[in-house]
C-alpha cells in the first residue's frame, strides 16, 4: 500500500513562493520613511501620556504586541511585498486604512507595539480589494509573524474599527500619494514641517469631492457657481 503523500508545509511554501524580483517601487520607501517617523513621534508621546489617564485611547491594544518586534518597518515591508507579491498600489490603500484607523480614533497612536500587526493587516485587506489573485490570511499570517489564528482575530478587528469602510475612490487614493510624496520630499531634505505625519488635510475634501461628483453625474442639474 502506497503511502499518502505529505502535503508541503507553508514553510515550504513561503520559501518556494515566487518572490517579487522586480525593483522595489518608490513607496516602500516613502511608506517606510512616513511611518518611521510617526511611530518615533508617537513613541515618545506615549511615555508622555503613560500615567496620563485621560492620555492615549485604547482602540488599537488588540493590535499591541507585548513587545516591538525586532524587524524594522522598511525591512517588514519589504518583507510583504516581496513574498505576497501585493500590487504597490495595496501598501498605499493599506496606509489609508490606518490614517481612517486614527480618524476615527483619534486618541488612538500608532505606536511600535503595533504598527506592524496593522501593516500586515491593513495590506491583506487591501489586497482582497484590489488585487485579482491574492494570497489567504494563513500565508500572510506566515510572512507576518503571526498566526493564523490571530490574523483572522485582527481582520476583524480591523473591519469593525473602519465601521466596514473599505472602498477607496481614485480620487482619494490620488491624494494620498501626493501627500506621501510631499512628505517624503520635504523632511528628505531636512526642512521641519509644522503640520503632523499623521493624516492628509486634504482626505475629507477629496470626499466630498467625489460625492459631488457622483451627483453631478446622476443628475441633470449641474451645480451653481461658487
């Protein structure tokens, strides 16, 4: 009697997996350079607020580790867009959701002990959205650090504080860019700026300006004059 073949493990996966080989695109660098500077900020503000009880809110603690991890943010990156071989345009949509994260939450901070379980996160919900062919939450729980179990845990986590609001418009998406741009240009060469690292200004008129773009092409009656 045949014995039955072993399946390969998802170790044996990942390492066989086709990695991206094409240069890295320019967001991973700009990505990583944003978000390192955030978390530094945020860091020390969090020592700050420690014995503070009205300090820091507690919206992202399912995202904290018990300690950071000891890979940095550009390598974390470059880790999941090398094994998943997401679209760049999901690490862009994968930072809008954490930018929605802490509008909505705003006394919430990306801190060390979680921006890496919110990366990871964030990137596999915006690949579902955007990417035809995607990898599971086992496989990107393998390239995380993180187990099956509590990636599925965070996904839903993750839903529930963005209130399901997933959709990205062009629009939005175009204002984002700019702005990592903008802020990677900037402080690369080393002007201090007086706004945060946090959020674009300029989300919430992209908004509306994509729904009055929809009503102006639902409806026959075009806007007056401003």
């Amino acid at each position: 009697m045949l014995a039955r073949p072993e399946r390969p493990s998802l170790d044996s996966r990942l390492d066989s997996s086709p990695a991206n080989t094409t240069a890295a695109p320019r967001i991973l660098t700009i990505l990583s350079y944003v978000l390192e500077k955030l978390v530094a900020r945020n860091d020390r503000l969090s020592e700050v607020l420690r014995g503070d009880r009205n300090g820091a809110g507690k919206s992202l603690n399912g995202f904290h580790g018990v300690r950071a991890p000891g890979i940095s943010i550009p390598k974390y990156l470059e880790r999941i867009y090398k094994y998943t071989n997401c679209s760049p345009s999901c690490l862009v949509v994968g930072y809008v959701y954490i930018d929605r994260l802490v509008h909505r939450h705003p006394n919430s901070l990306v801190v060390s002990l979680n921006v890496h379980r919110l990366l990871v996160t964030s990137i596999m919900v915006a690949s579902k959205m955007l990417d035809d062919v995607h990898y599971n939450n086992a496989f990107y729980a393998r390239v995380g650090g993180v187990t099956n179990t509590e990636l599925n845990r965070l996904e839903l986590e993750l839903l529930v504080l963005l209130g399901f609001r997933v959709m990205v418009s062009s629009r939005v998406f175009e204002t984002y860019c700019l702005h990592l741009e903008r802020e990677m240009v900037v402080n690369g060469e080393g002007h201090r700026i007086g706004k945060p690292l946090l959020l674009p200004p300029t989300e919430e008129e992209a908004v509306q300006e994509v729904i009055e773009d929809s009503i102006d092409a639902s409806s026959p009656v075009s806007r007056t004059a401003e």
